[in-house]
C-alpha cells in the first residue's frame, strides 16, 4: 500500500463530489454545479474524514438572512484541530454557528447509499479507506 496524507483525500474526496452525491435537501434548495462542488457534501465528507482520522464530528447551524437553513458538519481530531473540507460550499453570505460534538449515527446512515457512492469514488482514488468508524 502506497503511504497518503490528508491532501490526497482531500483530492480524493474533491474528485468524487458529484450531483448524485448531493444531499438532496440541497439539490432541492439550489441543485448541484460543478463550480461549487463541496455543495450539499459536508456530511458524508466529514464521516469519510471520521472514518479515516477518527476524532469528533461538528455540526453547526446554517443562516441565510437571519433564517435556519440546514446544519453543516466537519470534523475535530483527537489533536482538538478543527478540519473542514467542505466550508467553501457557502458562497452566498451563508454563516455557520460555533460547532458541537454530535455522535456518529449507528448503522445505516440516512444517506447510506450517496455515503457508499462516495466512499468508494475515493477507494477508487487512494485504493483503499479505513472501515467506518463504530
């Protein structure tokens, strides 16, 4: 097995974001363009990044114009590091609240089947990902 770091799965990760990815909330809000990627992936990304480093997962509270539009997640590692590979997806003056730590969802997830999609996009790219984290 060939050694990677975090940038490979970053690159990984950015090369297997697709609209068939996308969390469909956010497909019905504003759809899915490849000029904006990370849109609608933070948290399958971020249990991929959990999945990998281990550490905590964030969430927070997305507002547009004073108004709750959804959570966003990412990840803290065990080092208390707060990683986000998915915070540029808001370009439309979107604010994210102070994360808290929110459990790993046990078993299938809501969105198991984009979550395996993803996953294996990215094996396909690194040749291999650690299991899911329990």
């Amino acid at each position: 097995m060939i050694p990677w770091n975090l940038l490979d799965l970053d690159s990984a990760l950015r090369a297997s974001w697709a609209a068939d990815t996308c969390s469909p909330d956010d497909l019905a809000r504003s759809g899915w363009q490849p000029e904006n990627p990370a849109w609608g992936h933070c948290d399958i990304t971020a249990l991929i990044v959990n999945d990998v480093f281990g550490g905590d997962l964030m969430a927070g509270e997305v507002h547009s114009d004073g108004v709750q539009h959804g959570f966003h997640m990412w990840n803290r590692l065990a080092s208390r590091i707060e990683i986000d590979l998915t915070r540029e997806q808001f370009q439309r003056g979107q604010t994210v609240t102070e994360g808290h730590v929110v459990k790993r969802p046990p078993g299938p997830l809501r969105r198991w089947d984009e979550y395996l999609l993803l996953r294996n996009r990215v094996i396909e790219h690194l040749g291999f990902l650690p299991e899911p984290a329990a």
